[in-house]
C-alpha cells in the first residue's frame, strides 16, 4: 500500500519522506512512499487507480488548495476508503469541510510536526490494515483486495465468495458485507470488486483471473 505526500515546499517535502521511513522502518511496514511537490497528470492518475492510500496534503499546493485535491480524490474518483491527513502552517481546522471531506486529521507544521505526524500514520495505517481482510471463520481470512465477486446463494443465509484463487462460504447477509467491505452492488444478489474487473459489458463481467460472471 501506499503513502502520498502532496507539499510544494521541496524542503519540507523531503523532510516528511525521510522521517516517514524512519517511522516504517521501526514499526517493521511495507508501505510505499511517493512524493509530489505539485498536481499533475501523473498525481491525477494516481487519485484514480482505485488503491485504498494514505494521502499527506499540504493545505495549499501552488495555485490549488489542499481542498482541491481532496475533492478529487473523495468526488471525482469516489474514494472514501483513503485516509487524508492535511498539513498547515495554521493550526486551525475547518470542522464543516472536514467533515464533507472526511479528513483524518490536521497537523501544523510548527507544533510538533514530527510526532503527530507518526501517531497519525500508525495509528492510519493500524485501521487501513484491519480493513484489508475479511473473517471467513475463526481459522480462515481473505484479502478483501482478493476479492472478485460475492453471490447471494438462494433461499440460504450463506454467500458466496470468489477470490482470484479460491471460493468461500460465509453466514452473512450481502447487504452486511456491501456496508462493510465498500464493493459495488450491481444486483440485489450480487457485489462486485472493480479493482478485480478486466472487462465488462451488459451481459458478462470478466476479472483479472479471467474468471467470469453472467449478469441475468
């Protein structure tokens, strides 16, 4: 998984890679770190590439607002799984964007920058990670990120899930693992991962491991 910093000041922005890999290293994560300094083709694409990131944004990037990029990555590419964190020169926090945007938090570069910022990406990262798997049972868990499709089984409390390498029963509802694991609903009995899907079409949707699926 990855690390996004978004700041302009080429100083500040090397500081947070350097003291981000120190804080990896110690906590023993692989997370990558990618840098920008400002918004660009290559950041837009990155917003769009449905990746589940933690983005460090500085609250102004050039002529655009931190807010602006965070509306591209909450409105334009839909991702309300990625964790924000704004950074500032003001130790202020705007409570109505914030909560619009679903901001994580806000930390000022002059207040003890360095220590919340690694409270903040542990404790970021520690959620992210809870969030990557689904508990089949008490001895079997699967990658979320694994995940092709789950089908609701007729008249039955079970669904069926299909991973890029294995299938799996579990007793729940599919509107409970919509609401939990944010895949897209296509049918009332049917959750699809679009990070999975290779190609689509009305009648057929086919995934990475050239699996497919019959949509009635």
């Amino acid at each position: 998984m990855e690390i996004v910093i978004i700041e302009d000041n080429l100083e500040f922005n090397q500081k947070i890679c350097k003291y981000l890999n120190q804080v990896l290293i110690e906590n023993n994560l692989e997370w990558k770190i990618i840098a920008f300094s400002s918004y660009n083709k290559e950041l837009k694409n990155l917003i769009h590439n449905k990746k589940i990131k933690i983005y460090i944004i500085d609250i102004k990037i050039g002529s655009y607002s931190g807010y602006d990029i965070c509306r591209q990555i909450r409105e334009s590419a839909y991702d309300w799984d990625s964790i924000i964190i704004i950074s500032s020169i003001l130790n202020q926090k705007e409570n109505f964007i914030s909560l619009r945007l679903s901001i994580f938090t806000y930390l000022s570069k002059l207040n003890q920058f360095e220590e919340n910022l690694k409270e903040s990406i542990v404790h970021a990262i520690n959620i992210l990670e809870k969030k990557k798997f689904l508990t089949i049972n008490k001895s079997c868990q699967v990658s979320i990120n694994d995940i092709c499709y789950i089908l609701k089984e007729k008249n039955s409390k079970y669904c069926f899930i299909k991973t890029l390498d294995e299938n799996f029963r579990i007793r729940r509802s599919l509107k409970s693992l919509e609401k939990d694991l944010k895949l897209r609903k296509i049918k009332n009995y049917l959750l699809v991962n679009d990070r999975n899907i290779k190609s689509s079409n009305k009648n057929t949707i086919t995934f990475e491991n050239k699996i497919k699926i019959k949509i009635d």
